[in-house]
C-alpha cells in the first residue's frame, strides 16, 4: 500500500543527523540545544518524591493545578502580567507540541503563515499538516531582526497566523520593545493571531529584558506564548512545556491539545510546581548563568580564525567561518565533525531560500570544560578550501 504523504518535502531533522554524526565520531557535540550538565539536586530530589508518593495516574488534561499556579506566580513576578491559572494556561509535552497544537488550533485550509527564516524547523510542517501555506520573510542581516516593511507587505486578506520567536533560535537575537509596536500596528484591525516561541525567555543577557507577549496588552489579546520548562530547568528530555492565551484562545487549544497528548508525566509537573515555588531563584539567576558560559566560550574562542558577535540570547552562538573555509554551510559542519571533533548546526537548513554568508551555531550551553575541549579544538583548525 502507498502512503500519499503529506510531509514529502520533510526529512530527518538537523539535530538528530548532526548528533547521531557526533556520536559516531566521537565529536563534542556543540549541535544540538541541550546542556551536559544535570538538573538541579534538589528537583530531582522532588520528582523521586513525587514517583515514590503515588503521583503517577492520569493529572488534569490541562495541567496539574499546583504547576498552573506558579506559572501564573512567575509571569506575575517577572513580567507584572495577571494570567487566570485555571482558563488562560495549558500544561504540553513540550514547546513543538504546544507550538503544533496552537497552529491547528487556529489556521484552516487555504490560510497563510508569516514565519521569518532563519525559522525553528517545527514551524513549517505544523502548517502544512493544518492545511495552510507558509510564508517565509528573511530576518534582516546581520542583526536578524524583522524587516516590519516587508512584514507590511506581505500581509493580506488570506493571512491568519504570524509566528514570531524570541530570544531567537538560531541567532540568539531578541526582539526590542519597540519591535512588539510595530507589530501592534501592524496587525491592529485584522483577525491575525500570533504564536510566540518564547522558550529561551529567561537567557536574555548584557542588561537586557525579554519582551513578552504577553506583557503588551495588545498583542497579549491574540497571542499564544509557548514558554519550555525543559530549557529552564536544564531538562529537555522530560518535555514539559506551557501555552498562555486569552480564554477564547485556551478554549480552542484545549480541544486539539486533548487529542494529541491529553497530559503530561504527573510527577514531573508536581515536582516542576514545588521547585519553582520553593527556588524562584533559579529562573532570576539564568541569565547571568548562561551569559557567563557565553561569555567563556567568546574568550576562549577569540584566538580562532571565526568571527562573532556576542549573542544577545539564547544558549546558541553565531559564528561566521568565512575566514577559514569557501565550504556551504552543511559540508563545513560535517568537516567539523569528522575531522575537527566538534559538532555544530549549519543555519541554511532554517531558510526557505538560504543565503550566501557562511555561519554556523554552537550550542555552549556546557559544562566548562567541555567548553575549553572544543574551543582549544576549533582555534587550532587550519584553513580549508575547496574548489
């Protein structure tokens, strides 16, 4: 039997062919967004609690209430926002399925997507699955912020959702505060919703602010913002995640959500909820924690032949390998890997039409010595050409 696919343009993601390269070459692998480093003692401490307690049956469809609460309690405490626990916050499997469910949830055949490329390779597919059409507008170069006149342009009467991202991945940009006017103005007087990916909120670093969604009364009211607790808590692999949204929103999110995970691990979230409510501490202290890996890895980078700009957020540094090599991007990361021992992500793979300037992402959300690894590694590479 054949199988019409409705994915036939879609292969292996990136990051799982670039750690799978790693590991069968013993690189570092600097690819994909993960940390080496565990999760805090003391929240392990809780899930074995909540494991060992009896915590392990079906938790509300919506999320455990405890966990619902303190992520109200947080958005209060950074950002001044008010959110109803019980009918504006979802509990997912993760940032892409809250992401995945918010798009169903809104676009319908024959409507159009704004994404802005480089874009998180999640985004495209979900569209294509709900029967929509996505419309990819570059990021400008070399800051990767919007270009609001393009945005402008290309916004019509068949235009339903535009999916914004910040902190950025894979640039590490952030959105400024003027950035979330333009995009008021822009979509005042229309039906347009947005879904913000705002899963690295608490890496924003130098001073600066993470400009919420949800903190801008107007943009709130159409927003779907996705916060990952995965990044936050230094645990990708236990897939917990939230959507904030106004009621009317939440109402239809639930009703997808129900059908594509119904919950999420019930003990993960109880132990989630007690841990930010006893160490608030945690999610304040993150920037300056990851800014100082950021800033380890510029240091000991800054004797390689690669040119870089300090990331502004995220746990991802741009690095431009024009000095070193005329390789595309996706045959100069395979180079890294097989000969270099270090693995990294080429960014063309994240543009519908990819440019021409030559940058790949590392990841240095790592221990430190591993960070010193790899960087010791990465300055000593001699320069490659290829006719």
């Amino acid at each position: 039997m054949d199988i019409n696919s409705k994915l036939s343009h879609v292969g292996t993601t990136i990051f799982t062919i670039m750690s799978q390269m790693a590991a069968d070459h013993n690189a570092i692998n600097l690819s994909q967004g993960y940390p080496d480093f565990d999760v805090p003692g003391p929240l392990l401490d809780l899930v074995e609690k909540y494991l060992r307690d009896g915590y392990n049956q079906y938790p509300p469809m919506t999320g455990v209430p405890y966990l619902r609460e303190q992520i109200a309690r947080k958005v209060k405490l950074l950002y001044d926002v008010e959110l109803d626990a019980n009918s504006e916050v979802t509990v997912t499997s993760g940032a892409t399925e809250a992401i995945f469910v918010a798009i169903q949830t809104v676009v319908n055949p024959g409507d159009e997507v704004i994404v802005f490329d480089p874009a998180y390779d999640s985004y495209d597919p979900s569209v294509v699955l709900a029967g929509g059409r996505t419309i990819h507008l570059p990021l400008r170069y070399p800051g990767f912020q919007i270009d609001f006149e393009r945005l402008r342009d290309s916004i019509n009467a068949k235009t339903k959702l535009i999916i914004v991202n910040s902190p950025h991945n894979p640039c590490g940009s952030i959105l400024p505060p003027e950035a979330l006017d333009h995009l008021a103005e822009l979509v005042r007087d229309t039906d347009i919703a947005l879904v913000s990916d705002e899963v690295y909120e608490h890496m924003v670093y130098d001073g600066e602010t993470h400009q919420t969604l949800l903190g801008h009364p107007e943009l709130r009211s159409r927003s779907f913002v996705v916060s990952s607790f995965g990044k936050t808590y230094h645990a990708t692999g236990w897939k917990v995640a939230y959507c904030a949204a106004p009621r009317k929103f939440t109402d239809e999110f639930r009703k997808v959500h129900q059908f594509v995970t119904f919950t999420t691990h019930t003990p993960t979230q109880w132990a989630l909820a007690e841990f930010m409510e006893t160490y608030p501490e945690h999610y304040f202290e993150l920037p300056a924690f990851y800014q100082a890996k950021r800033d380890l890895f510029l240091q000991e980078m800054s004797d390689s032949d690669f040119s870089m700009e300090p990331s502004p957020g995220t746990y991802f540094q741009l690095a431009d390998y024009s000095n070193i090599s005329n390789m595309v991007d996706t045959e100069f990361v395979k180079h890294l890997t097989c000969h270099i021992g270090v693995a990294a992500i080429p960014i063309s793979v994240f543009y519908e039409s990819p440019p021409e300037f030559s940058i790949v992402r590392f990841c240095f959300a790592k221990d430190d010595d591993t960070l010193r690894t790899a960087t010791a590694k990465l300055c000593n590479m001699a320069p490659i050409s290829v006719k």
